[in-house]
C-alpha cells in the first residue's frame, strides 16, 4: 500500500481536540494520540521511565514516571521542560513511526496537541485544528476537576494562539455547536481530502 495521507489534528486546551479526533475515528480513520503514547512511555515498563528517571531524580514511583511530580518539577521552569521534551519527543515520533507503518490505511490522523509549537505541521499533508469561542474555551477548561486559572494561564502561554493556529490550517472544526454539528464537519473534510485522493479521469 503507497505512504497513507497524514492528517495532523491539533487545538488549544479546551477546543475540543480529542473528541474531534473520536470523530474521525468514528469514520473509520485510525488515530494515533501523542497523549495515550506519552501514557504508555510513562507507565510501568514504558521507554521513558528510565531516562526520566536519571535525569529527574525522584519523579519515578513504583516503576512509573508519577506525573504530577514531573509537572510540579518543570512548570514554570522552560530549562526543565526542554530537558524533557528533548528526552520524550524522539520515543513519541518513532511510535508515530511505527503507527504510520502498521495503520495499513490510506488516510491517517495525528492527534498532536502542541502541532504548530514542534513544527511537526511541516510534516502532515492537512492540517486540522478544533477550535470554539474563547469564553466557551475556558468554561470547558476551567470545569475540569483540579484546575486553576495559574494552571490555565500555564498551559496557553505554552501554546500558539487560537487565530494564528485558524489561519495555519487547512481544516477547522468548530466545537462549540454540538456534537452532530462538528461530525458533519468531519464528513466534508474527509469528502474533500478523499476528492483530493481520487485518480482524476
């Protein structure tokens, strides 16, 4: 089967990223989510445990990397947060790797929160980003159990801002109209990128 066509989804905090990517996956698109990979590299056994474990001391309980200790640790602190990001990055990208090679399908997605930030969009073939107003944004966000507006503030100034992430894209899925609204949105992206795909006459 040729190299599939690599849609890359991403969207702020609170843009309703992970259920846009359960839409595409409802339309039979295999996803790989750079969260769930993290997960895995973090858990007991994972590729990340050991070199996270070297080099922050402590953060590595009953054989798994305990997050909230690696997060109190580098946030707030960009030096730290490199420092793991240059440790984690390259494991997630060879998992991608891997995906990319046993999906066996012509079209898939990368749900890649920070897209834009690691310049990883250079790569994908389309772009999609979710995206909803900014009030609806932080109701979401700040509804999520042990938030707080510091938390919040953190995680933004980490990211690229919603309009420029709008005006990158190829695709945008809006959230905020419900979920039957943002799948038909899904439908016609896909359409389109498939259109795109045909052997034109």
């Amino acid at each position: 089967m040729p190299k599939p066509f690599v849609i890359g989804l991403t969207g702020s905090i609170g843009m309703g990223k992970s259920q846009t990517a359960k839409l595409f996956a409802a339309e039979g698109i295999p996803v790989h989510d750079s969260d769930a990979a993290v997960a895995r590299l973090y858990g007991k056994g994972g590729a990340a445990v050991e070199v996270i474990d070297r080099e922050f001391p402590g953060v590595v309980k009953d054989g798994a990397v305990d997050r909230a200790a690696l997060s109190a640790l580098v946030l707030g602190n960009p030096a730290a947060l490199g420092k793991l990001e240059a440790l984690v990055h390259p494991l997630v990208t060879a998992e991608r790797g891997k995906f990319a090679n046993d999906a066996n399908a012509p079209i898939i997605l990368f749900d890649i929160p920070l897209l834009f930030e690691t310049g990883l969009n250079a790569q994908m073939d389309a772009v999609v980003v979710a995206s909803a107003p900014e009030d609806v944004q932080r109701a979401r966000v700040m509804a999520r159990p042990g938030m707080t507006a510091e938390k919040f503030r953190s995680v933004l100034a980490r990211q690229m801002d919603d309009a420029q992430k709008r005006q990158q894209a190829h695709y945008v899925v809006m959230t905020d109209k419900g979920l039957d609204h943002a799948r038909e949105q899904v439908k016609m992206i896909l359409a389109d990128i498939r259109t795109k795909l045909s052997p034109h006459a």
